[in-house]
C-alpha cells in the first residue's frame, strides 16, 4: 500500500472513528471470550476428570469426601493447611477400567496392565507392581461425584462466555459496517462534489463511463476494504495475538517455537501483492473501459443501428471483456494456489513442531512433558491461530483490489478543480468587451487578436466557418478558459477578479439540442433551485409560449420527463430551455444555434420566444443559419481565429465580402445575382467557392458548429472548435 493512500484511508476511518473503536473493543472482547473455552476445558480435564488419579488419602470428615468400603477419603488437593492425613490410596484407569489401590504408589506413568488383582507399570526397563481392585461403576462414581459441582461451574463459565461471544461477534459486525457506511458514503460524497469542480474540459479527456466507474464500482471495492478486509485483518490480528498469549500462558517454550508462522505470513503477504497489484490495476482500468463502451453504445444506439455498426462494436466490447476475464483468471489462479494451500502447510509445519516437541519430551527421563489439559488446550489453540489466518490470506484479493481501487479515486480527487466561492454579486448590467484577446487550447491560437464590446441589451451574432472560433469566444466568456493574452471585462471588471461561480450566476445558455433531466417540465425549469416559484416557472413557460406546445400532455407542466426528454419534440426541449433561461433572468444569454434542429411551423414560435428572452439582457447568438440573425445589432463574422467583418446586416451586405457571399449562397441567389456574380471580384469568387461546403452543410443540418450540444477538445492545427457549453442554464 502507498504510503500516501494508506494515510488517506486512515483519515476517512477516523470520520466514523468512534464506531471503528467500539467494534474493536468488540473484537477484543469476543477473542477473550473466545480463548477461554480451551482454558477451561485445561481447567476441566486436569483439575477434575483426571485429578482422580491423585493421591488420597483417608480422613474422619465428611464434607467433600468418598465413601468407599467404610471409609472416607479425600484428595490431596481438597485438605487444609494443618488438615491431619490418613493413610494413602490411589485410583488409577487401566484401559476402560479404573483400580483402587490401597496404599502409595511409587510409579503411575507408564504402561499399565490389570489381572489377578495386580497392577504393572512398565516403563522402560522399570516394573513396578501393586495389589489392586477393580471399581464398579457405582464405585467409581463415589469418587467422581464431589468433582460435578466444580464441572457444571466450568460448563457454566463456559456457555457465559459463549453468550458473550456471540454478542462481541454482532456488536463487532454492526459497529464495523455501519462505520465503513458512513465513511464510503462520505468518500462518495466528496469524490461526487470534487467532480462538480471539475473544469469542463477535463470530461473531454475521461469518457463518462470511467467517471461513473469510479464513483461506483471503485468506491464500492474501497468498502469491501473496510468491511471485509479490515475485519478480517483485525479480527485476525486480535485473534493471533490472544492465541499467543494463550500459548505462552500454557507453555512458553511452545509459545515461543510456534512465532515461525508470523514472519512467513509476512513474507507472503508481501510477494502475493507485488503480484496481484499487477493485475487488480489491470482490472480496475478494463471494467472502466467497459463501463465507458456500455455508455457510449447507449448514447450512441440509433447512430449504431443506423450505420449497421454493431458487429464492430460488439467486436470492441469482447477484446475488452476478453481481456478483462483473462486477467481476471489470472487473480483466480493465484488466489486458488495461496490461500487454503498457504494456510495448510503452515498448520502441518506448527503441528509437525509440537509432534517433535512432545515427542522429545515424552522420550527424556526429567518426566517434564505438559499435562494432558495443557496438550489438549495447546492444540485447540493452536488450531484456532489458523481459522484468522485463513480469513487473513483469503482477504488478499480483496485487498489488494480495494487499494488499486482507492489509488483511481485519489487519483481523480487530486485533479485540480475550480474554487468554489460561497455567496453571489448583484446582477450587472452585462457589458461585455473583449480587448486584443489571444487564446489557444494547447499549441495553436484558436482566436486571435479579438476585440469587440457588447453594449447592455444588445444582441451580437458570431457568424463563421465550423473552426473559426465562435464557441471558444463563448467558453472564455463563462470562463471554462482563461486566454494567453489580452483581457475580458463585463461592466469594465475582469472577469479573473470574479468568482466564476458569480460570474456564471447571471448567465444562462440555450443550446441546439438542449438537455433535459430526469423529473417533470417545471423542474426542469426551475432545476430546483428554490429561489425560483412555481409561479416564475409557469409564467416564464407561457412567456416563451409553450404552454400551447405542451397543451396536449396529460399532466400538463408536471409531465414527468426521462432521460434527455426523450419523448418530448425538439421543438419542445427547446421551448422548455427558453423557459428555463427566462426563468433564471441572466443579464448576459447565449444562443448555440437555438432553432437549428426546429421545423419551419415551430421556428415562428421560437422566434417569439426569442424576442421575448432576449429583452433587457445583453444576447449573444451563435448561428448559421444567416436568416435568423438578421436583426442583430452587432454581427461578427469570424475567420481562422480573427474578426474579418463586422457591422449589421446591412452594413456587412453593402460590403459584399465573406457575410454577403454566405447570406446568398444559403438564400439560393447566389447563382441567380447577374448583376452580383458579374461584378464579384476574383477574391469574392474565391471566397464563395471556399463556403460553398460549409455552409451547405450548415444549412442542411443546422449543427455545423455545436457537436450536438456535446464537448470535444481543441486539436492543433485541425482548427476545430474546443469544449463546447453544457446545456441548460449556468
């Protein structure tokens, strides 16, 4: 993990860091629950059920003592300090059967053997033999009867324990995935706000889809990183750590041969992620490229369906799903080779250890070989070390993927986004001037030398070639850019000493094909913005008349609308974007070939609206078709980055320069002028052959220069516009 994803992870724990502590207080009160089942079995084992074989020895009390042929015995163990002792007897098991020996032993470890009423130990060379007698069952009992108190405490302790277990276990659960809930849903919600700061020329370099793959699936792979994989590797290391404290309570030699597991987990923990990251980064950049062809197939489904493009697109999304399964298959095989493989030779190797260990002791003559409680209580918790460290080893995938995972998402939050500056400023009056202004997207000056001033209440229409520089104008405007040189002023204030989000406050945009979103007609009107009525928004909808548009929809202005507004007429998206500027009564508009995509019926309607939208504000319109502007007070026709005319229509007509020869050539009297084609000059001649293209085209489709309300990036030396405007208003 990166030094710097792992401190920024941490960070986003500590959001939610009083649920993490309670689930690891948790944690640690379940292990401790836990680990005391082997200890009490130890208890049970060595204290009661083989502490029979303890020497007793005879007594005159009463309390806690056996009975047996008339007399009272008690363990060893049982008798006071001072208590006076009796004679000594033992009981012994041979097989199945127990024996009572009436008198001391010497030796009782060993291999022993019962017949004719002796007992034989052997053990080596050494035979040792005693009178004994067989017990009966009801015999037998006698002595095991004043343990029972002392078990059924411990099978008490133990079902206390287990209750306590299982509600560590669900406190543990709940604390922890109830935090990792709050801190991916404020990692959502900051990665989601950092998006909305973006500059709008980075979405022309990320496919949407990628976007919407980080925000979802890698966010997603982060909390499995603290659901999962953080519990796993907490309880793991909870548990690891009281299982040694366990051992080295049982026997610290033990203890201390068994830590070889810690520096191997280690040491695999590390080479699996040199692999694996590999791979997960891989993985996460195809599921990306997926979620990006998914979307754009979406998008583009008519276009695909129209060209017959769906083998080739189908072919692209199989190399890349192909792709995405092989190293996907890859992680499987590594995952399948480490995890359970892993964890089992390392359990043969610690038993294999404790075998050796045992076996040492048990052939050394010091008689220092552990209880059997201690033997059994050091394999049951020996053999708990290793369920944490499946669950550890099993997590690795995950891990390793919630990593990669977190580096795409910092990766995105680190790009730089524009301040966000609270509040607003009065709305000005919409003054517009551009002084010797000079811009280039990377290499290549898209403008060059621009000056131009828009009075109050003025309409300027950018007339031109597809590339000539009419929406870069419009971007440096709302500020999606800064130019290299020169200055933008509205009412005689740089637009760089102005917040962008005051500056676009008071600007709205109508483009040619105009989103809509999600929701009802009037929302998308008021984009729910709360200073906006549902009075304002009925009337801005009448004002622009498209309450006679949308007369025939059922529930009128609250008819909801899906995606892009789909089922709605062009004509009508675009009645409803009018609304939406007029609504929001921006000093300064921008028409993006407002009526392109308008049939000749509607367009009357739209001009309507147009008038009514462009009173009082200072409107910029963008167009081509050359009928539309001809009421402008300003036009500038722009050429290869420059201002080459400008003036009204009559004036630029009286000219007869480039705006003249495009005006004839889109009213069909260019071949028809005598008079005009005879006197033209050679350079005219030229110039109307250089439009013909172009401007047919713009003619016929209306979209020469908007991409369809979309974005794409400035390309040196192509000479094609750069990011066009979002749609709605600002």
């Amino acid at each position: 993990m990166k030094p710097n994803i792992g401190k920024r992870l941490f960070q986003y724990a500590l959001t939610s860091k009083a649920g993490f502590i309670a689930a690891l207080i948790a944690l640690a009160i379940g292990v401790a629950a836990e680990l005391a089942g082997p200890f009490i079995a130890k208890t049970m084992i060595d204290d009661h059920m083989l502490a029979i074989e303890k020497p007793f020895y005879e007594t005159t009390s009463v309390d806690g003592t056996v009975s047996y042929a008339g007399t009272h015995f008690k363990r060893e163990d049982r008798f006071e300090a001072g208590e006076p002792k009796g004679r000594e007897a033992r009981i012994l098991q041979v097989g199945k059967s127990f024996v009572f020996i009436d008198g001391s032993v010497q030796v009782a470890d060993g291999n022993r053997s019962f017949a004719n009423g002796t007992l034989t130990v052997t053990r080596g060379s050494d035979t040792f033999r005693y009178d004994a007698k067989a017990l009966t069952a009801d015999e037998l009992y006698s002595f095991y009867k004043p343990e029972m108190p002392g078990i059924f405490q411990l099978i008490g302790w133990y079902c206390f324990f287990l209750v306590i277990s299982i509600f560590a276990e669900f406190g543990k659960t709940y604390w922890l995935q109830s935090s990792a809930n709050k801190v991916i849903q404020k990692l959502r919600l900051d990665l989601y706000a950092h998006i909305q700061r973006l500059p709008v020329y980075f979405f022309d370099n990320l496919p949407a889809g990628k976007v919407v793959s980080r925000v979802t699936n890698d966010t997603e792979a982060v909390k499995d990183l603290f659901v999962a994989v953080l519990s796993n590797f907490t309880s793991g290391i909870v548990t690891m750590a009281g299982v040694y404290v366990a051992l080295f309570l049982l026997d610290f030699r033990l203890g201390l041969i068994s830590l070889f597991i810690v520096p191997l987990l280690i040491l695999w923990i590390v080479l699996y992620r040199k692999v694996a990251t590999r791979f997960n980064t891989i993985i996460r950049s195809r599921l990306s490229e997926i979620n990006a062809i998914i979307n754009e197939s979406i998008q583009g489904m008519s276009i695909i369906r129209v060209f017959r493009h769906q083998k080739q697109t189908q072919h692209e999304f199989e190399e890349l799903n192909d792709d995405y399964m092989k190293h996907q298959n890859k992680m499987l095989n590594l995952n399948a080779f480490t995890s359970h493989n892993l964890v089992n030779v390392l359990r043969n190797l610690a038993f294999a250890v404790v075998l050796w260990y045992f076996g040492a002791e048990a052939l050394g003559t010091t008689g220092s070989a552990v209880s059997l409680g201690v033997l059994y209580a050091f394999v049951d918790v020996l053999g708990r070390l290793f369920q944490p460290m499946t669950g550890m080893v099993n997590q690795l995938a995950v891990l390793d993927a919630s990593i990669v995972s977190s580096g795409r998402v910092f990766e995105l939050m680190d790009e730089t986004g524009e301040q966000v500056t609270d509040g607003t400023m009065p709305r000005y009056k919409g003054l517009v001037e551009f002084d010797d202004v000079t811009f280039a997207y990377k290499k290549d000056a898209v403008l060059k030398h621009i000056s131009f001033t828009a009075h109050p209440g003025q309409t300027v229409a950018l007339v031109g070639h597809t590339g000539s520089g009419k929406s870069s104008i419009i971007n440096l405007l709302f500020r999606f850019y800064d130019p290299q040189k020169g200055t933008i002023t509205i009412d005689g204030t740089s637009v760089k000493d102005i917040p962008k989000q005051w500056l676009r406050h008071h600007m709205g945009i109508v483009l040619q094909d105009p989103y809509l979103f999600t929701g009802t007609v009037a929302s998308n009107v008021s984009l729910g913005d709360s200073r906006i009525t549902r009075e304002q928004v009925n009337k801005a909808l009448c004002d622009v008349g498209a309450d006679k548009l949308l007369a025939h929809l059922p529930q009128g202005f609250d008819e909801p609308v899906i995606e892009k507004g789909s089922t709605l007429s062009a004509g009508q998206r675009q009645l409803i974007s009018f609304a939406r500027a007029l609504a929001f009564d921006p000093a300064i508009l921008i028409l993006d070939e407002a009526t392109a995509n308008i049939d000749t019926e509607t367009e009357a309607l739209i001009q309507s609206a147009l008038e009514v939208l462009k009173k009082g504000r200072t409107t910029f319109i963008i167009a081509h078709r050359l009928s539309t502007i001809r009421s402008a007070d300003q036009i500038l026709v722009l050429h290869r980055g420059e201002i080459v005319e400008r003036g009204n229509h009559d004036e630029l007509m009286a000219q007869g320069g480039r705006y003249f020869q495009m005006y004839q050539l889109q009213s069909g009297t260019a071949g028809t002028d005598t008079n005009a084609s005879s006197t033209a000059s050679s350079e005219q001649k030229a110039l109307l052959a250089e439009q013909t293209v172009v401007a047919a085209g713009a003619a016929t489709s209306g979209k020469a220069d908007t991409r369809a309300g979309t974005s794409s990036l400035q390309k040196p030396g192509t000479g094609q516009n750069g990011p066009g405007l979002a749609g709605g208003s600002a």
